[in-house]
C-alpha cells in the first residue's frame, strides 16, 4: 500500500441546473455518467440488499391522510434544529467520497448547498475534500461533522480540534459503523477509492486512495461506548449526535451518555443487512425519546411525501444523501441545489394537500396504518 | 401566454356502440387511440402513482361473500340521492377535459348518460364544454356542478349563478386540490391542455388552453374551508358535498360546516400521492357520518363487483370516472352509453350471485376479510 | 337458435396412460392438446379471475405441520359418506360438458372413475352424455346428480325421477350459479357449447349445443330458495347437498331446509369473482356446521397437500375437478385414473410424512398460521 | 437391479479456494458445473417447492436491530454443544451423497472440514463414501452420524456398532423421512444415484446405485417411534437427537423418549411440502424445550444473518448443508474450507454490526417482528 497506483476514475464534470422528476429518476440517470465502480458504491448496500428495499418499501406501511378544509396557503417548511434557524425540515446527510460522483468533491456539494441556502451541510470524515476545499463551497453556511473515530484518541482530538476550527456545530458520531457493511457489489468490482481522504489519513497506514471500505473501516475504533459520546462531547464542547440509532434502548443510552441529539439511521441499509426499514424503527424511538433531544432521520427519503412521513413519525428533521450525489453527478453544484430545490418544492405542495401550514402541523399528523 | 399557440391535438371522433369485456382492456384499447399526452393526463396520477395503484389493490383487501338460497331474481338496482330517483346507484364523476377523449367533449359524454338515463352528470368548473354545449347532449337530465374555486368570490358567484341558471342540482366541492398533485407523467410530456376552459377561464389569466395544470390549480383558491361550504351553501341555496374526504374527522368537520353529503375521493390517486387506497378510508368515514348526511364514494371503480363493496361499506352512491371517458375515447356517446350499460348489468349480475335483491341489501352485506 | 350450426369442435380422443407429475404441469399440457375455446371454457375463470387466484393462494395460509415418532406406515385413505364406504376421501366433482376434453365425454370420465374404484362421480346436469351413455363406463360404482333446476317444478320432478332411476344416491342442488358468472374468457372466443346436454335440453329453447353458457344459465331458475331444498329431498327422497356454500349462515340456513350435506365451493372462481379462497371461508363454516351434516370441499384442489389441509379444516371429503378433466383430455378414461390414483398416491405421502394413520387423524391434525 | 448399468455421471474434480461473495450465487455457479440430474437433486425440493421457498422467507419476517455503543470488538463465535467445544455455532448437515457434486464424495467434505477446524461433521447414511474414506479426510474431528433406520433392528445394531467404532459422538435419527418426499424434478429427469450407499447398502435389494430416492425410502422403516429414539440411545450409549422437529409437541415427545437434542428442519424443504419456513416454527419449540437439551437448527441457512437470527429464536447452533456441497462442487474440499471461512466471517461481522460480543449476546438479542 506504500506505492500509490494511478487508478483512472473519470467522475463526472458538467455543472447544470437538472429536471427532477423524481429522485428515482435521477439515480438512473446518474448511472449513466458515473463511473460503474463508483456508482455501485453510491447506489448499493449490504448483503441481499435487504435492507435497502425495506427502506424504500417502509413509506408504504403508512399512508398520509390528506386533510381537506384546512386553511392552508403557502406552507411554511422552517424550523429550527440545536439553535439553528433552517429553512426546511431537511439538511445534508454525511455521506462519503462526493469526489465519486464529481470531479468537485464535497466542495461541489457543499457550493450547492450555499446556493439554496438555510440548512446544514454534514461534513463526512471520509470526505474526499479538506475542510478549507469544502469551505471554498459552503461559504460560512453551517456544517456538523461526522466522525469515524480512530482507535486512537489523540487523533480523535486532532481531528475534533481540526472540525472545530472549521465551524462545526455539532459532531455526528457514527457508532454503527464498527466494521464495513457487506458489500457484495464492491466485492464484485473489486472496488477502491480512486483518491485519499484527507481528514482521516492521519490514522490510516495510507491516504485512502486504493484502499477499500473493509480495509479502512477496520483501521478505525470498533469499540464505540458512552465513554466516546462523552469524550467527543467532553472535549469538543459541541453537541453530540449519535448516529445509527435503531432500537428504543440505545436512544436511551445514548443520551444517557450525554447526546444532544440521536440520529435514527441504518446508514442506507449500507451497514448490517437483515436489519429492518429505517422508518420502521423510528416511531417506537421517538416514543422513547419523548422530545428530551431533537431527532434526525435518514435512510430511504426520496419524496417529500417521505419527508412528511418521517415528521409525523416523531422525526424534528430529517437527512438526505444519495439523492443530491446523483443531482452533484448530474450536474455539479447547480445539480445539487436543483435537488435540493425539488425537495422543497415537493414538500411544500405535500403539506398544502395535506392540509398542513407548519412544520408543527406535519408532526402532529396522524398517518394511516397500511397494513391492518 | 396572451398569443394562444395552435397545439395539434388528434381527439377521436368516431362514434359506435363497443364491446365491454372489462373496462381495465377499455384502458388498454383507449391507449392506443387517444394521443399519448392526453392519454398519460387522463390515466396517469401523481408521483409513484402508489395511491392509484392502492385504489385498485384496495378491492382484494375485502371479499364478496356470496349468499345463496336467497330468494332473488332480476335485482333492482335504483335508489334515490338528495331527492332524485336513479336506477343505477352510480353516476358520473366530475372529471376534468373530456375534449381530451373525443372532440365532442363534455356533450359526447353528457349525451351518452341522457341516452342511458335514469343518472346524474356531475359537470367539471374545467371543462372543455359550456353549459349550453353539455345541455346539447344532456337534454335536461339531471346534473350536479364540481367547483374548482376562484381566489375572488366574486367570480364564485358568477360561476355558481350559471351552475345554478343551467340546472345543477348540487354543488361539489372539490376540496382536495388546492395546488396540483405531483403528475410526473405531465411533466416528462410537458402536457398543456389543447382547449380552454370556457368556465374557470374567467378567473384564470389565460383561457386554459396551453396552461399546464400546474399552473391553472395555482389560480385556484389554496384556503378551501368550512367558510367555503357555508359561502356556498348560503350563496346557491343547493346542497353542497364535501368532495375528496379521507378521514372521520374531516366528515364531521363539513358536516358541521353545513355539508350536505360527503364525497369519499382521493381524486383516483391523482393529489396526494402517498394517500391510502380510498376503498381502505371508507368504512371508518361511514362509521361516523352515520347516516346524517348521503355518501358518495369515487376513486378505483372498474367493476360491479367494485359498486357492490363499496356500497357494503357505507357508501350510498358511487361516481365512475375514467371508464368513462374510454369509453367516449373508444365510441363518443355511444361508447359511453356501452360502459353505463356494462356497469348496470355487471352489478346486476353481482347483485344475483350474491344474494341481494335491492340497493338496501347490498348496503347489508358482509364482507370478508381477506388481510386476516 | 332453431337450425343448429355445425361448429368443428376437434376434442382429444387419445387414450393412454399418463404421467402424473403434478397436476399444475398436467394443465399445461392440456392446453396443447385442447381446442383453445373449450380449454378456456375449462380453465378459465369469473372477472379479473381474483377469486381463482385466491383459491390457490388460500393454501399457502395455512402450512401442514408433520409430525414425526408417530408410528404410521401404510397410511389408510379410506373414509365413508352418507352411507357409502370410500377408499379415498375425494370423488368427482360436478363438472359441465367434459366432451370439450374428450371425445368419450363424461362416459370416459365415468370408465376412468369405475376402472379406479371406490369413489363417487357426481354426474352434472350440463352433461353432454345421457345417463345411459355414461352408465357405460360407470359400471354401477356409486354417482350423484347435480341439478340446476327448470323455472318449472314438473321438468325438475322429471329430471329427478330420471337421475334416481339412473342410480343417484344424492342430489347435489347448485345454489351458487343463478346466472352465469362474469367469464371474460369466453366473452373474448364467443365461446358456445359445441354439442347438446341432453339432461337439461328438456327445458332449454335449444339442445345446449351452439348456445353460451351465459343462455343456458339465464333459462333455468334464479329463485334457488330453501324451499327448493325441502322440495328435492322431498320429491325424491334422496339426501341433499347444497352446493356453493361460502358463509356459516348460508350454512346453518341450508342445514335447516333439510340438507343432508353442505358442500363448500365457490364454484372453481366462475361464478362471483371477487369471493375470497374457497379454502379460506372452510373453517370457520365447519365451525358452525359441528358435525351436523358432512361437508364437501372444492375449487383449487391440486395436491393431496390440498386434500390434507381441507380435511383438517373441515371437510369430510374433497371434490376434484378440473385436473380430472386434463387427465381424460389427454388420456381418456386412462388419463382419468391416472389423474386419481395420483391424488390417491400423494395423499398417502403426505399423510405419512404428516405423521396421520387415518382420516381421523388428519381431520385433527393442526395447521400452521401462515399469516401470523 | 442386480445387474448394474453403468450410467454415466461425470462430478467435478478441481480443487481450488474460492471467492464467496454470496452463498446464493455459490448455487448458481454450482449449477454450471454439477451434472443437471445431481444439481436439480442438491438444490431441488418437494411439490411446488413452497417450503423451500418458505425457508428463505421466513428469515424477512424478523429483523435483526442493530445495537450500538456496545463495547464489542473481534466478537467470539465459540460455543460448545454436548460436551464439544466448538470456534463456530455451526456444523456441517448430513446429506446424502455428495459424490454428486466432487468426486472426493464425503472425503472431500471432510477433509475441508478439518482444515477449517473446531466445528462437527454429520456423517449420512447415505454418504456415498464408507466410514474410512471420510476418515481419510476427517482425522479424528468429531462426527456425528445420522441414521435412516432399518426395518430390521439388527441391521440397524449394526450399523450403530460401525458409526460408533468410527468414533461418532452423537447420532442423529431422522424421523420425518420415513418416506421421500415428492421430488418433482427427480421424476422429471428419471434421477437415480450414479454409485451406491456403503454403510445402508447392507438393507438395501441392491447398492444404492442406480437407485431412486423413493425406492430407497421405501426400503426403510416408517414407523419411526419413541421405541426407535430409546433404542438407539440405549443401544449404542450415545446422546440422541431427533431430527426433523417442527412443533413443539414433538419437541416434548422427543424429550420425553430420551432425545439428547432437538434438531429443528424441515429437510431444506424436500420433504413434506406445504410445511411452514423452518426459521417460522424455531421460536415456539425453542420456549417449549426450555433449555433442557440443546437445539439444533437447520433448512436455510445461507448467511451470518440467518446464524444470528437462529440463535435468536432459541438454536443452540445450526447446521448448514447445501451451500458447503457447493464448495466442494467448485473447489474440493479447498471450496468447502472457503465456505466454512466465509460463513465465520460473516457472521462474525454481523456479530460486530449487531453489538453482540458472544454466542449468549447473540441468543438475547431481541429480533423485530417484521409482520406487525
């Protein structure tokens, strides 16, 4: 691993505003201009993909109630999550190696971001760009920061303190992540990263660059315990999310151990395969955490009827992912702002036929229980 | 979008009575003889079109029990709504440019249902016909005006005068469509209508003609609310249903709000999309109507065997919709008249293998079960 | 209807022996040897064939359980109803115009059934054989008449007066078919019966032959009432089944008319289409029934997997059809025994492998909820 | 069948690791290049193959909740089942015949088994290879030996002194074979086995070769009863376990004729089919057994997933068969090693991603009910 080989990985250039139709649209779009290796990577998941689907197929074990006769007009998608004030109820979810879809790397992404303006870009530790490279996009818009920690602390606070001086707002802390997920397509493709990461090569032995998801997520810490939320959070002074949240219980660990915030997530079905669809788990955990910290959702939102979905399911927010790489893929900066766009768009006109003015409104929805 | 641009437009013309196996292969035959834009418009519906689909999976979530030994011969179909006799209980849907299926438009079908008789045409505020042209082809049978509301309610009551002047009997409410659903399908055909709207086009900016949907829902009134159904109710001195409830909790609202029926709808998945199937909303809706005020119930009937269940769960009429207009697509009145004719001889002979004798035992008749 | 057409009708006339693999593939290869319309007519069912569809899935709801350490070898098939010892618990169920299958008609169907031995031929008053051309291959083994009954009481004295002396031991009084059901199929080929029915011609304004079966049912009676139950047994002192049963209350209702038996059926999916799986309405009838009166089971019987779950359901026996009817397509009288011995074979199997010795046992055994 | 035709039946020869990216795509490369008639045997199952179908389904009706902050690293797959200490919760399942997927016959397996170490094999009675061929490639781990029973006990004596004097520590009497099941695939390709069955040979009219399954069934003892469980045990001094398990009621049975272990299968679904997914009935049994002897659990097993899931549901280990014959069908006993290494490292990832550090975190995970 010493000698880097020059891997050609010709990611996509173009920066143009796109037509979203649909997200899923897009994902078949995007596979026609990103490298297969690499939108493998994006697109796929663990094992049978199991997981995956049933994130997808979990939006349909609960219908929305359209509420008619509701003095809606113009809905009002903002919110506020840990004292930022954000525009819509949805933000950037972590999501590695943009460098992937586009020759701009999170940069790219970060640009569009700041062009739509009013939400939180995460930053992953497996960004593919530096901080300051990022920070040439983002323009002072918040961020979180993700965290794979290593197995060594004194670079975990190297690199909190690195976060930290780049305006992080709160630290994601990724604890489903121990080991790779099984990815079956990279296996196949025999896949590895055409490029280095530059946050976390301090720990690896090598920059990233032609290693594989196995090889890095093994160098990282697998022991992940209270004891990190507290240290991140002890050290950093930053608000912790803890982030792959599945079960009521370790909601309640985790802000036992002093999270700020818990992140109901299974990483896009990426992670342990056979686990059940995101959204399936979320409603028993908000119960759980019955508003003591904000909840953030992720895996499977395509629509803003899922966005809807998720708020009425006791999520404060929620993130997206794979959707604006393919936008970053179609189309650069301008392509991640047109999903973003398209998100809003969508949501706006779902709670207005929905019948619901504000983001408090959606949270209080009552959904229809599709499978009794 | 003052110059109106000349869209060719090739609606069918020809007018024959046509052969009703099923009315899903009447989809299929209009398919190929309506152009394809005005095709998707009419069958499409929004986003993953997972609510269509869900109107139609909804019948297999109840079975018909066929009761024997039950005493019935030649089973009397008619029943009575708000003061009219009909001889079938279903009647027209309000649905939007019929100019789409055959150039003779609203009239075609309007002469179609005076030739089959004994029914009721619901008028659509976008039709592609006047008054006068439907009255061509209607011939004073009876008829009840769907309103799409103006933001000015003074263009309300111009339109409510002429409804009224024409004869409607009723007023519906259409409710849940204050912006337009998410048709994908319109988007990817850049779909304009080919025609005006010769009733709304007094409060549009444009006749209609080369508007998008899109476009014309945002000219319509967002705010719908029990105001409206009083403004209405007051204003006409009509009964005034209540078109596109979901929930128990909105048919009590517009029965409050002086409703004088309660339409079951979800616009055959073409709003909201995400919605539940609306044959699966319809029997707790009845539970709490109770009685008070009439049911009607549209979105997903193909079949007698579709009128019958939703009759046994509460509805006291239902509305056919897109069949219909196949049926004008595939014969003009003629073709509309054969569907008429195959929805009461369909039902008639669902009414016979199952037992019931009168409207009034169908509305007895237990379902099964089938999700048990 | 007075000068009938020769329509060239080519039924099958081969006989041999056939293998039995399953009677799935047995239906397929009929298909290649059959006359497209009369295969259609056999196969086919009502409508969207919902309920045809739901007969075959209604066995995966319940899963057999084998037992095991059970000290069974050899298993005994052998049971007894309404007087008559049988060595398997199924007999021929009452299928119409087997002459679309064979040349030999019913008479073929009636050797194979006597050349096997030991059950019972229900013998269908849509016949194309006579009594007395279907004695010839019956051979005095035990039979049952079928009737749909005459608008007029003295045709049905008559054709009952002519199935007793032709042997009937009981009557099997179809309820469920007062009209025809909704059969796409041969609404699509104009499907008409190629030869007579020399049975019910008596009443019909024709022999049967080039007429629809849609005809056929529309002349006989629609008011099939308890008092025609009452007025079987009584006339000819035979016992009575009532055949299509779908609800405990239809069977209470016929017990209390005097039937001697309740046969549970929904007709092979060809009358009502939407009824759910005749299997899935079994139990909770035989719940009712306890025992008062035995009870037969069809539609969807292809497997002795089949004969197990309906017997420990409860029914006393099964009535298989249409696989029998493959078999005589492309076997003749030979193809008939095939067909039942194979049904004999692989009950046995699955009683061993079940770990059942006897009827008893099985009709005790427990199933397995797949649903939960 | 005293002559013996020499059919011939060229199984594979190469020896060699492989990728195992997937089990189920194992099958799949099996199938290039196992003899169709061996393939369609190994991979094949009973009737419509429903309960084979069902033994993959039923693992999607409970999801494994991945557990987080959980202190785990380099999880610990050791256990220990009467009285071994084994490094994995699985051992080999006894299969028939393996010669039909590598001329190494059982040897081959065997011989991948002790490279991989610190797990069991299950020695069939109708290995293809005798007792000292397997030893070859055994030597000296342990074996257990499953029994088909002969209708003569003093054969059965016999061969229980020749299992025992090779050094089995457990026999496994299979008790829900007492006849084949319906292979349907067998009957179709006419399959018999290409070389015979040394250790039943003995009760056989002839080797074993050139026989059919169900002949060969046929030819042993049905009446498999609690006598037989007490005989082997006190017999040959050995702890006993009943294989073929799938109610709870047998499960007491068992026990209560002196069963050492409960072994739960449905065979892989090549039994009785129309039986439930076995994965379905494990949960029930395990709460009747109660710990009072270990289970065994296998028919579906193809991923570390289904491991965890098994022992969540109440297995003490599991057994895995198919997927190890093709290993040994694409690389010797060099593919059956890769088989058994990916098995391990797949579950011991999923140990990692679940937060499950040993065997007894595994058997307390709590799974979520996907059905409700």
């Amino acid at each position: 691993m010493a000698i880097e080989q020059t891997i050609k990985y010709d990611a996509p250039t173009v920066e143009q505003e796109i037509e979203v139709v649909s997200t899923y649209r897009l994902e078949e779009r995007a596979r026609e201009v990103v490298p297969a290796g690499g939108f493998d990577y994006m697109s796929g998941a663990s094992g049978d993909e199991f997981t995956l689907k049933q994130n997808n197929e979990a939006w349909s074990h609960k219908g929305i109630l359209p509420r008619v006769l509701a003095d809606v007009e113009n809905p009002d998608t903002s919110t506020s999550i840990l004292g930022h004030d954000i525009k819509v109820p949805f933000i950037m979810a972590p999501i590695a190696a943009h460098g992937l879809a586009h020759e701009t790397k999170e940069a790219g992404t970060a640009k569009g971001i700041a062009e739509f303006g009013g939400t939180i870009m995460s930053i992953s530790a497996y960004s593919g760009a530096t901080f300051e490279e990022i920070e040439d996009g983002l323009k002072g818009n918040p961020r979180w920061f993700q965290i794979y920690m290593s197995k060594d602390d004194e670079m975990n606070r190297n690199i909190l303190d690195e976060a930290k001086s780049d305006g992080a707002t709160a630290i994601i802390l990724t604890a489903d992540s121990t080991l790779s997920g099984n990815r079956e397509k990279d296996m196949l493709n025999k896949f590895v990263y055409p490029f280095g990461m530059p946050i976390v090569s301090r720990y690896l032995t090598g920059s990233g660059k032609n290693m594989s998801l196995n090889n890095i997520y093994a160098q990282s810490k697998q022991k992940i315990t209270p004891r990190d939320v507290k240290f991140i959070s002890d050290y950093s002074g930053l608000p912790v999310f803890v982030k792959g949240i599945q079960t009521p219980e370790d909601a309640s660990l985790a802000i036992g151990a002093g999270a700020a915030g818990i992140w109901v997530s299974n990483h896009g079905g990426r992670q342990l395969d056979g686990a059940p669809g995101s959204f399936d788990t979320l409603e028993s955990i908000s119960k759980v955490v019955a508003g003591r910290v904000p909840i953030v959702f992720d895996s499977g939102i395509r629509r803003g009827e899922h966005i809807f979905k998720a708020l009425a399911s006791g999520a404060d927010i929620v993130a997206v992912g794979r959707p604006v790489l393919y936008g970053l893929a179609l189309g650069g900066w301008k392509g991640v702002k047109s999903v973003l766009d398209y998100f809003e768009t969508d949501l706006k006109r779902v709670m207005q036929l929905a019948g619901t003015q504000t983001i408090e409104d959606v949270k209080n929805a009552r959904l229809f229980d599709m499978k009794k």
